[in-house]
C-alpha cells in the first residue's frame, strides 16, 4: 500500500482525467508512478490494494483518493485502472467504467455539505506518447455522465443532478518535469444536463433541463514547481497561470414548478463564448451570446411573458495580486435588442402610447488602481466591507448606451484621481447627451403614469446641469477640477 498526503475535489478530478497524459512515459510502471507523484505534488492522498504486471499491462487496482480542505473530506474510488505498454513508445490508459465521488463536512463558516456522484464512462481511452518532460497524449469518450444528489444540510430536500456528454475528443500537451506549462484543446458534440428536486413538507418541487451542442474549447497553463496551490495568492506571485477559451453554437432548456406558486419557462439561444484567465496581472472573466428566445408563464401572473434578446456580452478585469504599481481593470455589460412579447406591452400600455423599439443597455469602463489587500486571504478578505480594497487611478468610461421606449441615453470621459487627501479627487470629465427625454415624459403624463408636477421638476432640473443639443435632444459636459470644483457646461455647481 503506498500513501501521499491529500488537497482537494478540482485537483482529484484533475488527477484522475488528466495526468495520465502528463506523464507520457516509455514503461506503464513510469506512467503509474509519475501519475502518484503529481498527486503526492497536489498534496493528495493516494492508496492502492495491489499493483500486479499482467503481460503488457500494468493492472492497479482498489485505488482511493482522499483529501481534507476547510473541514471539507472529498474522497475518490477507482476499482482498477489498467496501463498497456503498445510497444511503439505510447501507453493506453483504461480504467474502471464506474468512479464513485464523495464530499462531505462542515466548513468553518459554511453550512454542511453531503454530495455523493457517481461519474460513468463508456469506452473512454486515454493514448500517451512522448517523454515525461515533453509528452502529448490524444483522449475520446464516447460517453461520460455525472450523476449526483446534494445537499446542503439536513433540512434541505436533496436535489438530483445528471449531466452526460457526448462524442467528446481532445489532445493534452504537457511540457516540463518539475515546472510545468501546457495546451489543450478538445471538441464535444453535445451536453445534456437535468436538475430536480423535491419538498414533501409543502409539496412543491421542480425540475430544470437542458442542452449544449457543438462544444469547443481550448486551454493553456503555467504550473510552477513547488508551488502550494491552497495558498493561491503566492502560487500567481510564483508565476502560476491558467487560461482557456470555450464555446458551444446552441443550447435550449425548459423548467417547470410545482406547487402553488410554480410556472414553467422554457428558452432557445444561439452561439456563444465563454473565457477565463488568470495570472499575477490579474483575474479576467467574460462571456458573450448570440440571440436568446424565452417564455415564461408563472402562475400568478396573468400572461405569458415572452423576451427576446438579440445579444449579450458580461467581461470583467481585476487586480489580484497587491502592490505598489498601479494594475488595469475593466467591466463590459450589453444586453442588445431586448424586445417583450405585445401581450405584456398591453398590461402597462394599452393605448400604444410608448414607442416599442428593442431596449439596449451598454456599460463599458475601464481604468486602474492599486489593489492593497490580498483577495485570496480570507482574513484580508474580511476587511473589504469596512475598507476600499486600494486606491483608484484612473477611470475611462469608454462607452455608456441606455435606450427604451423612445428615448436614449449616451456617454463617455475619463478621469484620473488625487488620493492624497481624505478622499479621492477626481479630475476629468463626462459627456452626456440625453434624446427624446421630454416626449417620453409627456406620454407618461397622458397615462397618468407620471404627474405633471413632477414632469416640470425633472423638466427644471435637466435644465440645470444640460443645454438644448437638437429637436428633444440636450448635452451636458461635466468637469471635475483637481481642486475639488465642479462644472456642468462651463457653470460652477460645486
């Protein structure tokens, strides 16, 4: 029996999936042990009942993965996993079509977790080639599925979790012996998932699926040697990085709910994108989506409510690591096009009095600043509700876009910022313009959703801080001093 010492369920799961192709080794018993190894790495711990030759093949079997984070026991079983010498240079990897998972305990802080799944695979392979220091190895499973129950505490009815893939493919290339970089890129044809639940105590429950067709992806990492990857923030100073890139070119899902309150809702969406990046210049995370069909009916709404969304795009930059050098950031949001259904237009504009031109909302800032605390300390972490979690630099507001029921909002400047006093200041400026504010105002007033009175004060106070700029059109130019003054168009308000 050999033993190394245990981390947690993502480096597990990446063990079992992914290290055979690291270590592309000449011999099976190379293979095997460069596997433990890794793990022994990852601070896992690894048992084994009994490591026999049988021919060409190296037949490991009662393998058991173990690791305990936060107060979190995560535990793996693999009945046997088989390494065959194909006697050119490469070793095929097999292993048991049934791998139990387990994750149970208490985190300090957290509620109690009870998850038991069970990952299934049919005719998966693993082909490994190369050397240990250079190795690339090719994977197909025609089949894998995830099926688990969860829960958070004794309280909570479990909820019922399967997802399966298929026609799945992929290549991993691995460069390095202690220091490690590597690629990978891999292809799926579709990914079906459901989720359900239910509460005997006030009979209700619900159920959710879905799928993914056309799935894509590729990734890129920079693992330094000795690296702990429990302490993270250390790991990226020590030059740790991650990448990848994912798509899919279609998806649909459909959700009911039970019980008094319940509904259904079911949607349709075209291509779209996801990314992720992580290093020591920051945390990167985005996403964007082509048009996007929803229906939904609730029980206690009187119609149907039917949405459409012709794109949408999320992409968020930070900091991460503190210093004294200033560190970009950014934040994307667009949400194009969205249109609703004429049935709920009715319910708040019977008399078509609004204009029903698609809605678009469109956010883009970016700038930087000087991250002073370590956002992967949890005890750092602890003060950002008490304090600013560093300094701000500069902001640009790229591009600001609000448009709906006739009227527009848009957007743009910059600043740079002070911070030698108390509190910042800012010194720059904004550029606004603002179209077809007054014939919205006046709609409202004849649907007797605005009083008039009102309608005169916004009226008095656009006035204030905005000149005319064109038919129902005003402009406003907003300056920030770096003595702490404030102009709007050339008038001092500060």
């Amino acid at each position: 029996m050999t033993r190394s010492q245990g981390l947690g369920a993502s480096a597990l799961l990446a063990t079992l999936f992914c290290s055979t192709a690291v270590w592309a080794d000449i011999t099976p018993e190379e293979v095997w042990q460069n596997w433990t190894g890794l793990a022994e790495s990852f601070g896992q711990t690894v048992t084994t009942i009994a490591t026999e030759r049988q021919g060409d093949t190296l037949v490991v079997s009662g393998i058991a993965f173990a690791q305990e984070n936060h107060g979190v026991t995560t535990s793996i079983s693999i009945d046997e996993v088989r390494l065959r010498d194909m006697g050119d240079g490469r070793v095929e990897v097999t292993m048991s079509e049934t791998v139990p998972f387990k994750a149970e305990g208490a985190p300090e802080g957290g509620k109690p977790v009870n998850m038991n799944a069970t990952i299934t695979q049919t005719g998966m392979s693993v082909i490994a080639s190369g050397a240990s220091d250079d190795a690339t190895y090719e994977y197909s499973a025609p089949a894998l599925a995830l099926m688990m129950q969860a829960t958070g505490d004794t309280e909570n009815a479990p909820i019922d979790i399967s997802v399966t893939m298929a026609g799945a493919t992929g290549i991993y290339h691995v460069v390095g012996d202690t220091s490690r970089t590597g690629e990978s890129s891999f292809n799926a044809q579709s990914v079906a998932y459901s989720f359900s639940g239910q509460d005997p105590a006030n009979a209700t429950g619900f159920k959710f699926d879905g799928t993914v067709e056309g799935l894509s992806g590729t990734g890129e990492f920079n693992l330094p040697a000795g690296v702990d990857m429990e302490n993270l923030s250390a790991a990226l100073q020590a030059g740790l990085r991650m990448a990848g890139s994912y798509g899919y070119t279609s998806g649909a899902g459909q959700s009911t709910i039970e019980g008094p309150e319940g509904g259904g809702f079911s949607y349709t969406g075209g291509a779209g994108t996801l990314r992720f990046a992580m290093s020591s210049e920051g945390l990167s995370y985005g996403g964007d989506a082509g048009e996007l069909s929803m229906s939904m009916q609730m029980a206690q709404f009187p119609v149907p409510v039917d949405v459409k969304l012709g794109q949408s795009a999320f992409d968020m930059k930070m900091p991460v690591t503190p210093g004294e050098t200033a560190q970009p950031f950014g934040l994307v949001v667009k949400l194009v096009d969205l249109e609703v259904s004429e049935m709920l237009w009715g319910m708040f504009d019977p008399g078509q009095q609004l204009p029903r031109d698609p809605a678009t909302l469109i956010v883009d800032v970016s700038g930087d600043g000087t991250l002073g605390v370590d956002i992967f300390d949890p005890a750092q972490a602890e003060t950002l509700a008490d304090q600013p979690p560093g300094t701000l630099n500069s902001v640009s507001i790229n591009e600001v876009r609000v448009s709906a029921v006739g009227a527009e909002l848009t957007g743009s400047g910059a600043a740079t910022f002070n911070n030698d006093g108390p509190m910042p200041v800012p010194n720059g400026a904004v550029d606004l313009r603002l179209v077809g504010a007054n014939a919205l105002m006046q709609k409202l007033v004849a649907m007797g959703l605005l009083p008039e009175d009102q309608m005169m004060g916004a009226q008095m106070m656009l006035g204030l801080f905005a000149v005319p700029d064109g038919e129902d059109a005003l402009a406003s130019k907003i300056e920030f001093k770096d003595d702490g003054t404030i102009f709007a168009n050339g008038q001092q308000i500060k």
